[in-house]
C-alpha cells in the first residue's frame, strides 16, 4: 500500500479537518497552525464481545496503546481482521459522579492499578506525605514498583494515552540517529513522523494566548528563569484540544485541564487514542477489544500460528475466567515492561525458545528526573494552572538535558516551578525471568540517576544562580531535592534490530511482533510516544507489504 494510500486511509472514521501537518523538530513545531478543529470522533465504543475461548484470530494485538492502535488500524485498513486484549479497563462509562475519571486532586478507585493506597509521581507538599488510602481497583494508573525505580503506566484502552500530559514531540533531526541508529531518518521525517502527528492530531498552543492567560503564569515564569540564563525556551506541542482549553478559560466549557484533571485521566479536551487511532480502528468494523483481558502465555501451535492464553480479570484484579485462542499472528504491544515482562518469561519458560539473548536489554528511563525551585515572592506561579505542559527548556547539546516546565496545579500559589527533566543519563537496565518467585525483574539501581540529576543541574544550578533562588527540598520527601525514584518513558526491553529485526519481527518465531517501546533503545531526547507511533506506522507499512 502506498504512503498516499494509507495517509488517506487513517481520516476514515475522523475527520480530517482535525488533523494537521507533522513536524520534524521542536524548533520546527514552533511554526505549526493550531489545530482549528476538536477532533470530531466519539471515544472508541469497546462494548463489543470479548473474546471467546477457543477463537481463531488472524492478528492478536497484546495491548492498546501507542504501538497496538497503529497496528490494529493499519492491519484493519490492509483488510485484516484483528482483536486486541487489553488488561486495563475500557474507560467509556461513566462513574456514580457522572465523569468517566477521577481528579488528580481527589483521587478514588479509579486512580490506581490494584493498589490500597495511592502512590503519587509527587507524593508530599511541604515535606508531608500526601497519598491517601483507596479501594483495590482497576484504576488507570499502575506505580509498578520495578526493584530501585517505579516506573508509571497507563492501564486501559488507550495505554499510556489516557494519563500522559500529552505532550507531542518530534525529536531533533541531529539527534535521532543516537535515538534509533538503525532507522532511516529521512524515512521517518519526510514520511512516518508527519504520520504520526496527523493521527495524533498534534497541535500547538496559540502563543498570543499563552501570553496572556493565567492559567500559563507558571509556563511564563519558567520561560523568563529559562531565557535569562541563556537557555532557549521552546513551545512543545500537544494533543490537548487547544480550542477547548481556550473554551474552558473562558468559562463556556466543562473544565478538564484547567480542573486539575491529567494523571488519572481526562474528562474532556485531550485527544487520547480513544478519540483517534482507536476511533478510526473501530470505524473499520475489522478491530475488535476485550478490556480486562490479560495475556500470559503465547505458544507456536504445531502447524502453524500461536497459541495465547489470557486471563479475564475483574474489577478487583481476580482471574475470573482463563482463555485459549489461536492467532496468525501476533503482535506484543503491551509497552516496553509489558513486551518486556512477558518476552523475557516466555524465553526463560520454554514457551518461546528460539528468542535470542537480546530479549529483555536495553532498557532505560528516557534520562527522568524532577525537580523544583523555590521562586521569590515577586514572581509566583499562579493558583491556577493548566495540567497540560507547553514548554520546554532546551539544553540537550550542551548539557545533555531537555526539561519540561510542568504545572504544580494545586490549587492554591505555591511559588514553585517544577520540571520534569529528559536526559541523556546512559544508563541501561535488563530484564530477567527469576524461577523462584515466578516473576520477571528488572536490575535498575537508583544511583544510575545521577548522570540525570547532573544534567539536570547544567540547567537549573544556572537557573538558580542566575535568579539568587534555591531547590525545593519538600516535594518528593523531607529535605530531598530530586525526585530520581520514578520514570514515566520506559523505553526498550527487545530493542529494534537487536532482539527484533529492523521492523520489529522477533528473531526465531515467524509471526510474533514487537511494535511498541520496547523497541526503543532506552532514550527518544524529548518525551516518547511520538517516536513510539511513528516507528510503529513505519515497522506495520513494511510489515503488511512484505509478511501479509
Ligand atoms: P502503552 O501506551 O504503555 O500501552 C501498553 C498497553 O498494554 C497498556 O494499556 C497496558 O495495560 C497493556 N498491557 C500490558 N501488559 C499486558 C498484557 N499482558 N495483556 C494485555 N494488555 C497488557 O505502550 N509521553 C509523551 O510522549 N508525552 C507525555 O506528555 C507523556 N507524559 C506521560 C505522563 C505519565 C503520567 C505517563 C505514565 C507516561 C507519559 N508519557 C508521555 C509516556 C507515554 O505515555 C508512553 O511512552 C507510551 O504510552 C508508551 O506507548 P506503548 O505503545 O509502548
């Protein structure tokens, strides 16, 4: 199928008036129009029936994120009829308060993963703890706590879409070729980039209103600090309905980002899988879901094909049924722990034998860590913020560090700006299957973030200086300044042209696929699911031509 071909193809089911031209670099994505239209799609409708046991799939996706929504619209369009099994719930019914999802602020059983007690990124204010306990549930947000980091996941359909800040960014062009060396990168920037913003529906903040909103004091703030220690301050696009926002300032929309909703979920206003690649997957009639399905074991079945079992939970996490399907093909978009967790005990086990050592390395935290600075009494950061991140700090040549200016938005004025920093930190971690408790471990040390902090610090030790300000010490714990514990960008695991070949097809087993971040070797430069996506429409395009 032609890129012409396909690029049309993905307005089926959106209109295509709610996409925009694709970017190639941050810098670039300065110039871009905002998105004059709210995407028009309803979130993807998952009511259908789950899988039966003993179906016959010619494509299984494992996971509805970045990488298994490409999949699944694509191989749909190629006229394939695919199911996807997704352990998180569908998220397209509204809870006893009307809102399908919780506020950061006040947090419920929808907030986690099968947790009792929430596990704030930010989990104290003024030095005091302020996670709350919560009933086990399949919340959206599981805080896997992987040996010596917690790395943050979305759970449900959408993945990661559905509690990222939705930020969308194209790396540089210079530094893509360290982000995935195998990969053409006039490819990916004439062709697979633009792709993936189009269908993402990327756009950017309108820099007028920026300017002047209050809700962007705290951005402002950030970009004077930056600006005045020489730093560029780039505007970093997102897939928030710009428009809406605009509408919720003014008082004439239901507000979203500018109600403290984002980390467990947003009511309106941001375009997350749901509305997009989801949406035109459904409209197919090819794709079909079953949330709260979990994959545990996939098999070659003599003759042909695979054998995958699954595990129906409930809304307590219990198994309430097991089932046994048979698939063509497979394809593990479960994100780079999910892939990993179960790429590294299907190898261990047996299940898989002939996946090669590469399975479970190379894995790393995309440089995370986050800090905040105290800012002096002249220049507070507004009570009121937008929860969507539109700017960032850009140091990465010199220092090695890209950092987002975040929101902190509390409610009240904290005088704080906070960021979450990008590094080059080159650390890289790797799973394995440990037989004894049953369980696939990850041998991450917390003192691999120093290479982080110290490239964070090339920006904010400036920054501080410059401004005769300090840390905060109070918001990841009485007197700690970094918050070096977490990572929202895991990335790698059965990296691309190393455990895959350079489309993601793993070694040994015809028909099995890696199309998620676990492909990515541990670092993008900038935040991830743009490289994710783009990668994937380019890895299923080659796949569908040359295996289908
Ligand atoms: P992902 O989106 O994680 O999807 C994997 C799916 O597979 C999930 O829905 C899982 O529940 C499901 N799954 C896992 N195991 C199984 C199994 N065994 N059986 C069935 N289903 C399974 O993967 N990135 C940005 O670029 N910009 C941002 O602003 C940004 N902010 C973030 C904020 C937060 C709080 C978090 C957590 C992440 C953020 N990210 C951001 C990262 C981004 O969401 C992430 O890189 C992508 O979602 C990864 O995409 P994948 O397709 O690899």
């Amino acid at each position: 199928m032609s890129d012409k071909s396909l690029t049309s193809k993905v307005s089926q089911g959106i209109s295509r008036r709610s996409f925009i031209a694709g970017t190639s670099s941050i810098l670039g994505a300065m110039a871009l129009a905002v998105n004059p239209t709210p995407v028009q799609a309803k979130p993807a409708n998952t009511s259908s029936a789950p899988i039966d046991t003993g179906a016959h799939v010619p494509a299984l996706v494992i996971g509805t994120g970045y990488g298994g929504s490409v999949a699944a619209l694509r191989l749909a369009q190629a006229g394939v009829d695919v199911h996807m099994i997704e352990m998180g719930m569908a998220w397209d019914t509204p809870g006893p308060d009307g809102k399908i999802f919780c506020n950061t602020l006040s947090p419920d059983q929808r907030s986690y993963w099968l947790r009792t007690r929430t596990k704030a990124p930010l989990n104290y204010f003024l030095g005091f703890p302020i996670d709350r306990d919560i009933p086990k549930y399949t919340g959206i947000l599981d805080a896997e706590e992987m040996g010596g980091i917690i790395v943050y996941q979305g759970r449900g359909v959408g993945g990661g879409s559905l509690v990222n800040g939705g930020m969308a960014v194209t790396p540089k062009r210079e530094n893509f070729g360290a982000v995935l060396p195998s990969v053409n990168a006039d490819e990916m920037y004439n062709v697979y980039y633009p792709r993936a913003n189009a269908g993402l529906g990327v756009g950017l903040v309108d820099p007028d209103w920026f300017n002047t909103v209050d809700c962007y004091q705290f951005a402002r703030v950030g970009r004077k600090h930056a600006q005045r220690s020489n730093f560029p301050f780039v505007f970093v696009p997102d897939v928030y309905d710009w428009d809406y926002m605009k509408q919720e300032a003014a008082g004439t929309a239901t507000k979203s980002a500018l109600d403290g909703e984002i980390l467990y979920g947003n009511n309106h206003g941001k375009k997350s899988l749901q509305k997009t690649y989801l949406a035109a997957a459904k409209a197919t009639g090819k794709v079909s879901i079953s949330p709260l399905h979990k994959v545990t074991t996939v098999t070659p079945t003599t003759g042909g094909g695979y054998t995958v079992v699954i595990e129906q939970l409930n809304t307590t996490g219990d198994t309430i049924a097991t089932k046994t399907v048979t698939a063509d093909r497979v394809f593990f978009a479960a994100g780079s722990v999910g892939t990993s967790k179960l790429l590294v005990k299907l190898k261990a086990t047996g299940a898989l034998p002939n996946l090669n050592n590469e399975i479970g390395k190379g894995w790393g935290d995309n440089g995370n860590v986050m800090c905040g600075r105290a800012n002096h009494l002249w220049d507070p950061t507004g009570k009121l913020q937008a929860t969507i991140p539109c700017g960032g700090i850009d140091n990465w040549a010199a220092g090695g560090a890209f950092a987002e200016v975040a929101p902190l938005p509390t409610g009240i004025e904290t005088y704080a700006s906070f960021y979450l920093s990008i590094t080059k930190n080159p650390n890289r971690a790797e799973f394995s299957w440990n037989a004894a408790t049953g369980k696939a471990e990850l041998n991450w040390q917390t003192a691999w973030k120093q290479p982080a902090i110290d490239m964070a610090k090339t920006i904010f030790d400036k920054i501080n200086s410059k401004e005769g300000t300090i840390y905060r010490s109070d918001l990841f714990g009485t007197n700690k300044i970094w918050g070096d514990h977490l990572t929202y960008h895991p990335l790698g695991g059965a990296v691309l042209n190393k455990a895959t070949d350079n489309y993601g097809r793993l070694h040994g087993h015809p028909g099995l696929y890696v199309i998620d971040g676990a492909l990515i070797p541990g670092n993008t430069s900038v935040n991830p699911f743009v490289t994710i996506t783009a990668l994937a429409e380019r890895n299923i395009e080659k796949i569908i031509a040359t295996d289908l």
